[in-house]
C-alpha cells in the first residue's frame, strides 16, 4: 500500500507545500508514473526485437513532449544500481506516427543499451529531453538523396525515409546500408516495405563480416559509390554510422551536399597508443587530483575512478558533457587533432589526455 508524507491541516499550509514542483511531480508521480508537471516521461507501449541485439522501444509520452523532427536524437534517462545515467538515442519513427519509438542497438561494453535491451518491457516508463539535432531534412527538397548508413546509424535515416514517404516524395533515393550480416539488419522489413510502397527508394546491403550471395560485401568504397551513385555530385548526401566510415565518405564525397551524424561506440573511444605511465588531472572545482593512463576518453577514465560529471551521447553530438580544460593537451577522438596547450572548452567524451590537465569539474 502506497503512503503519502504528513500534509499539513491548514488548507494555507497545504496550499503553500504545493507550490514546490517537486512535491506536484511526487502526487502526480503516485496517481500515474508518467505524470509530471516538470519532466518528459514516457511510457513503454511495445518492445519488438529487431535482431538478436537490437529492439525498438515504442514510447507514449506526456503533455510535455513538444514533438521532433525526423533525424534528430532524444536524451533517455534511466536508472542502473541507483544512479541516474542519460544516454542520446536517434528517433526511429516520424513525426506524425501516433507513438514515438527508439531502436536501440546492444554495444559492447554499452551501459545503458545493455541496460535497455536486456530490462526495458511494456509498461515501464523512462524519461526523455527535447529532441535535437540538425541530421534533418532541409524546407526544399532535393531531387535526389544518397543515404550511407552504417550499423545502428540506420535509426534516424528510416525516420528520414519515413517523412519523405508521408511527403510524398517525387524524386530519388538510394540507401546503402553497410552491416555485418544479413541477420544483423536493423529495421529490415519496415524499409523493405518504405521501398515497396514509395518505388522512389533503392537498397543496397553491403556485409562487411558475413558474404552472401548476391550481395555486395566489404566497406565503403569509391568503387561501391560509383556502381550504385551515379553523377555523384547531383545527389544530397546523409551519412549516418561510425567514425571510420563517415571520415572515408567525406573523402570520397568532397563537392557533395552532406549532412552527417556521427556514432562513436563505446569501443571506438580507445586508440591504440604507446603510452607508458600516467598524467594527472586537476579537478579545479572539485579540489580533487587523480592520475588516468591517457588510454581511453576523458569521460570514461574519470567513470572508472567513480567520478560521473554530467554526459549525455557520449559520442561527441550533444556537448552535454563540455568543460572548460585551463591548461594541458588532449586529443580529439572524432578527427585525431591534437589541442593546443591552452584554455579552451573540450568535450570531455571524445577527448583523450596527452599531458598532466586541469578540468573545471
């Protein structure tokens, strides 16, 4: 049975207490968990499973969900051993569905996917922020796309699909789609169906670990480009996956009209560095010295020594986790370019240390 705090008799004393938003969020939260006067909470309507590591989460949210555009990203927050972790997940759905949904792919080494995947049912409820991002579609559209999707990076492009499907689109469009295997297509019927119905849209999967007959395999290629692309630079480029394959494609597609997304896994924050020892990091706001082997990014090397400054993608898009570095030299794992030795904000989740720092945390 549920219990309630001591409210006081007077009604001017009652009236008073629920001025605090969080006291209204709390008796809201015990009639409905998904009602709040100060926070977007949404409830798990549907789960369905995608392939062995991957599921989409249906989502009914409340009041104050203002809505999205295709190809943004949404902060999910959740709670693992009792502390409060947000991670940034693309939209899968478009904007008019009756639901919203997010397709969650599980990462090695991944907290809260792993956390989704394996926990996440009907009826829970998680909490969301504003959707952002700018991986959108422009006002004019162009007559002809080239979508490149790698790995989970196909989220926000279906949504993309999606939109221009409920637009009506008129023109072109080719999606290649780089994946391990066959068995590892994220979201495989929903774009077999967009392209059936639309007939604008032709797929092209290409298998990187796994070959299948009658299949492309291997990487992004200027070869691959050539064959499915043809006229290159008639076409507006959205590049959606890895580091590795969005820096090949902006070499291969250098003149083009691109907009980019970029998925840094959790795996992909390590480079393989010949260090010996370890730097010191001042925390100036915490009056706190810790020492980090400068293997990994920032974020998570502070992680492992139980410290949590705020975060949020943890691949380099949101800036939830900025900070200003007063003095030290620190590697941006995004693009590989090394920081001055000087003041500057970095972001703290695609960051590696080079020398001893001191962080405004």
């Amino acid at each position: 049975m549920k219990t309630f705090p001591f409210i006081y008799n007077e009604p001017k004393q009652f009236l008073s207490s629920l001025q605090g938003k969080q006291w209204a969020d709390f008796l809201l939260g015990e009639i409905n968990p998904r009602f709040s006067v100060t926070t977007i909470k949404a409830k798990v309507v549907a789960v369905r499973e995608e392939t062995a590591d991957a599921k989409t989460i249906v989502l009914k949210p409340n009041w104050l969900w203002k809505g999205f555009r295709s190809g943004q990203h949404v902060p999910v927050t959740v709670e693992i051993a009792g502390r409060r972790v947000t991670r940034f997940y693309s939209l899968s759905s478009r904007p008019n569905d009756k639901h919203l949904s997010i397709t969650v792919k599980r990462q090695k080494g991944g907290l809260v996917s792993n956390f989704i995947n394996t926990n996440i049912k009907k009826g829970d409820v998680l909490e969301l922020g504003e959707a952002t991002g700018e991986f959108v579609l422009p006002k004019t559209l162009p007559s002809k796309f080239l979508f490149l999707a790698g790995g989970s990076g196909i989220t926000p492009i279906h949504s993309i699909l999606k939109q221009l499907e409920a637009n009506q689109f008129k023109g072109k469009a080719t999606l290649l789609y780089f994946v391990r295997s066959f068995e590892d297509i994220i979201l495989h019927s929903s774009l077999e169906e967009i392209a059936k119905s639309t007939g604008w849209l032709e797929i092209k999967y290409i298998f990187s670990d796994v070959p299948k007959e009658g299949y492309d395999s291997g990487f992004l290629t200027k070869e691959i480009l050539q064959k499915y692309a043809e006229d290159l630079k008639s076409y507006s480029v959205y590049v959606c996956g890895p580091a590795p394959m969005q820096t090949k494609a902006l070499s291969l597609l250098e003149g083009n009209e691109i907009k980019s997304e970029l998925f840094l896994l959790p795996g992909q924050t390590s480079l393989k560095v010949k260090k010996t020892g370890t730097v010191d990091v001042f925390l100036s706001l915490s009056h706190k010295t810790i020492q980090v082997k400068g293997e990994r990014s920032l974020l998570e090397e502070l992680e492992d020594q139980g410290i949590y400054p705020q975060s949020g993608c943890r691949m380099g898009i949101c800036h939830t986790c900025v900070c200003k570095k007063a003095v030290g030299s620190v590697t941006d794992l995004s693009n590989g370019e090394v920081s001055e030795l000087g003041e500057e904000n970095i972001q703290i989740c695609v960051s590696r240390a080079e020398s001893n720092l001191e962080l405004e945390l």
